[in-house]
C-alpha cells in the first residue's frame, strides 16, 4: 500500500509548503493554508508505480484551412459585445465578481434569453435549491423561458446527465468552488478540488461543443479565489464590478481569446433585474453638477467603446500633519503623481491641502488619459473656478509637466459632439485629429502649466494663495 504523502496548500493563491505555517508567503495571507493529500490530485502516481502508457495522437502542419469560430449570440447585446459577440462552441468562462453584485441574476437572464431562441440551457446551482433559482426567475419575469434547473455539486454526476441527453448550448455553473470530484479527496473549494472540477468541466466543454460557464468567488481584494491557474485553463475571463452604492454595473473581459480584452458592457440593475444601457456616456453624465467647480468630464475609451464621465475632485485646507488623499474610480498612485506634476511644474500648493477625487456613476478608470481631466477638476475646485460646462477633457500628463498623446483620440471627440459638448482641451499633437468635428471648439495645449494658469485667471478664491511666487 502506497504511503499518503500530504501538502499544506494555501487557498488563497495555491502555493505549496511542506509543513504548515501560519502565513502564506507567497500572497502574505494568514490562516489560509490548510492540509491535503497530495496523491489525489490529478495525474498523481504513488511511488514506485510505472507511468501508464500513453496513446499517440496525430500532427497537423502549420499551413491548411482555417475558419472563423462559429458564435452563438445570445440575445443581449451588452454580453455578446463583452465576450466578442457571442458564445463560441466548445469554450469556457469564468465569470467573478463581489457578493450580491448581480453574477448570478446576469446568467440566469443570459440563460433565458439564449432558451428563447430554441437552444438548450442549463442552468446548475451548487448553492441555492431550485425552489430559489425559480423565485429569482420569477421575479425576473423569466418562467416562460425553457431553462432547466438542478441542484447538484457532484461534477462527474452532472457531466453524466449532460450526456445522457440533447447537447446544451450553454451550461452554467454557480459557482465552481462549491463542486467537488471523485478524483480528489480534499473538501469542496480548496485548490485542488476547484482545479480538478474545472479541469473535469472543459474537458467535457472541448469535448462536446458545448460552451461551459463557470461562476467564481473573489476575494476580499478583487481576485478571483482559488489557483490562478484556472484563470489561464479558461478561454475568458470576465469581471462583473460594480458599487452597492451605484445602480450601474460594468462587465468588462480580461481575458479573452476569441475577442478583445477590457471590452466592457454597462448594466442597471433595476427591481426586474439588470437592464442594458445602450448609451452609457448619457447616463454618467445625467445627473452631473453644472457649474460647480471641481468637475470636469473625461472623455475615455474603454475597449472600442468611447466613454464620457464626469471626475470630481475637493481639494480643503487640512489641519492634519500629513494631507489625506482619498480616490475612488481611480488609481492611487496616478492621483499622487498628478499632484507632483502640479507642485513641481506648475506652482500649484497642494501640500496643504486634502484631496478627494471621485469618478461618478461608481465606473472605474484604467487607462492614463484621464491625467488632464483629473488635474483640471483639482485645480478648479483649489481656485473656486467652474470649468466650462460644454468641454471634455482628456491627455495624458508626463513628469516633466507636458500633455502627451492618447489613442484613438478621433472616437472621443466623435463621442463628445454626439453628446452636445462644444469645447475639447486636448494634446497639441492631437489636434490634427479634430478635423472631423468642425463643431468643436479646440484647444490644444503642449504644457499643463498653461492650463493651470488659466484656470486660475478665471478663479475666485481669495484666501491663501494659489500659486507659488
């Protein structure tokens, strides 16, 4: 009889120690390694056994036919245009997101609408029963569609109903850590259990055709639990976010291989479930404060999708040591460096000061180009100067206090004259690019010294002085 050879594996990022410690020195998490027996994880032989004979299998040359991946589109076109537009045969996706965020309400609507069409869905819970699943469909006025339910955590149990009938076109999984396998011993949402069931379920997606979606926790700083390499055993990655403040909800693809990647689709989550808003760019800005100083809109691009939200930034004498500077929306670290930029190269005094910076409407920003609408909003609200109601801001703010180009600046200024604004600030080198909207009013500048200035001609603010002498 083999000896049992265990491992102490951490269920936060997978790695493995040969004794247990209290913290994960990979992650730097505590309490979160746990004992298992490593023998029975997939592939594992038991000393002195011979490693079974394998099967040879054919080789392809490079050159031949290749065909685009037939799609499947579901019926919602926010979803398709996240996953590339449409489910293609035989893939998997692993779908994560916060608690109570809307992950399982968006697959069940997603199942509904693709059953509609004639094609086979089903629906597996491994945490509710079905009586639960139905009030939810209830709710969503979802009955009349010809989903099938089940609640079962056994895979090899639903992969042996799965065949036993007419091919589904999209199966769901909720969620992937409460499913467990018989070829693994260690108890349901520890790594070795989640990596063998996910294993076990694209096999039988790439197997089949059959386009498998699987729902994954998080943890508590935004990464999907479990071993990362599920992430990377998966053809996409999708990321449902969102505030519990906020109505909105983003899905955005970070990783797809039939599709771009940071491609996003807007959701509102409403009393009949998530509704799909068509023009998210409208909806950010209707309810935004006209005329106040410290908000600027920031006309972005995320994926192919240009977008338009309102930043607004409070910049207030503090009495603390250290100045507070708190963001949401945004990075951290960007924020720091725009302060810096405006210190150094543009005599703005901002040490004194605590600074908040907020992205409205609870979306989140990635991508540098928000620097110039960033800076704009705090040094309008330090100087009580209301920023041009019509005008968009966007360019990205260098060390040495230049504005640099950002891409596809044509899409932004198409998005904002779209939306009634007459007023761009841009990059100078950008300015050949808004040739194509003749109604906006340009103003291109090389430097973000002189937009500060003249923000700050325009400013009220008569206490300490803004710039330094």
């Amino acid at each position: 009889m083999s000896k049992r050879t265990l491992s102490f594996v951490c269920q936060n990022c997978g790695a493995a120690y040969g004794k247990w410690q209290g913290k994960c020195e990979a992650c730097g998490e505590w309490n979160t390694i746990a004992e298992e027996d490593s023998t029975s994880a997939v592939g594992a032989r038991g000393p002195g056994k011979a490693p079974g004979k394998g099967r040879p299998f054919a080789l392809e040359a490079l050159s031949g036919e290749t065909h685009e991946a037939p799609r499947l589109a579901t019926g919602i076109p926010e979803f398709d245009r996240v996953t590339g537009g449409g489910l293609v045969r035989g893939s998997v996706l692993l779908v994560g997101g916060d608690p109570g965020i809307g992950k399982s309400t968006l697959l069940i609507q997603v199942a509904a609408a693709l059953a509609r069409t004639g094609q086979r869905s089903v629906y597996i819970s491994g945490e509710e029963a079905v009586a639960q699943v139905r009030l939810r469909a209830e709710r969503l006025a979802l009955l009349d569609a010809k989903v099938e339910l089940a609640s079962e955590t056994s895979v090899e149990d639903i992969i042996a109903t799965l065949s036993a009938g007419k091919l589904p076109r999209l199966i769901v999984i909720d969620s992937i850590q409460t499913m467990w396998t018989d070829v693994a011993e260690s108890s349901p949402g520890t790594v070795t259990q989640v990596r063998s069931s996910a294993q076990a379920l694209i096999r039988y997606a790439k197997k089949t055709g059959a386009c498998v979606v699987l729902v994954g926790h998080v943890t508590k700083d935004g990464q999907i639990a479990g071993p990362r390499v599920v992430e990377h055993m998966v053809d996409a990655v999708l990321s449902f976010e969102g505030d519990g403040a906020h109505q909105f909800r983003i899905l955005r693809a970070v990783k797809n291989r039939f599709g771009p990647t940071d491609e996003i689709g807007v959701f509102e989550m409403t009393g009949l479930g998530l509704r799909e808003v068509a023009n998210p760019s409208e909806l950010f800005l209707s309810e935004r404060d006209l005329g106040s100083p410290g908000t600027a809109v920031f006309a972005g691009i995320e994926g192919t999708r240009p977008l338009l939200v309102e930043i607004q930034a409070l910049v207030a004498p503090t009495s603390l040591g250290t100045p507070r500077r708190a963001v949401v929306g945004w990075d951290q670290n960007r924020l720091s460096m725009v302060i810096a930029v405006l210190e150094a190269h543009c005599g703005v005094r901002l040490a004194g000061h605590d600074v908040y910076l907020n992205v409205a409407g609870g979306l989140r920003i990635q991508e540098p180009a928000a620097d110039l609408a960033a800076a704009a909003a705090l040094v309008s609200s330090l100087a009580n100067a209301p920023l041009p109601s019509d005008a968009v801001y966007f360019g990205e703010v260098s060390l040495s206090g230049a504005i640099r180009p950002v891409p596809q600046s044509a899409a932004r200024l198409k998005e904002a004259s779209k939306l009634g604004f007459a007023r761009a600030f841009i990059p100078e080198s950008a300015k050949a690019e808004a040739s194509g909207e003749p109604q906006l009013t340009i103003s291109a500048n090389n430097t973000l010294a002189a937009l500060v200035a003249d923000i700050a001609a325009r400013g009220t603010n008569r206490g300490p002085r803004l710039l330094k002498e």
